[in-house]
C-alpha cells in the first residue's frame, strides 16, 4: 500500500487539501499502479511559526 505523507502550512481550506489529495493519489496510481483503494495520502499542517524559510519563521515573514 503506497503512502505519501505531505507537510503543508497550516490555512488551506478544506477544497485545496482535497484537490491536493486527489492529485496525489491520481500521480501514485499513474506512475506506480496502485489501485486507488490501496493508497493513503496523509497531510501534516504545520503551524506557521514552526515553518522555516531563509532562517526565519514563515510567521515572522507574514506568509500565508
């Protein structure tokens, strides 16, 4: 069973979590085979002031 385990910054919405986890699941079954039924997608949101960018939180940087 294929799992692709994702780290993404805390704010999306629900819909572009749910297209981001239809996109990953349509390109493991596409490049690996997999039947749909047997792949798990996990996202892990993390809070924006534990996201590194350049050194900097991605909270002290004002990203969203």
């Amino acid at each position: 069973m294929p799992i692709a385990r994702i780290s993404i910054m805390e704010g999306s919405d629900d819909e572009r979590k749910a297209a981001l986890i239809a996109a990953v699941t349509e390109a493991i079954h596409a490049s690996f085979g997999a039947p749909y039924e047997v792949i798990r997608v996990l996202l892990d949101e993390v809070p924006r002031s534990q996201w590194g960018i350049g050194g900097k939180t991605a909270l002290a940087l004002g990203k969203t």
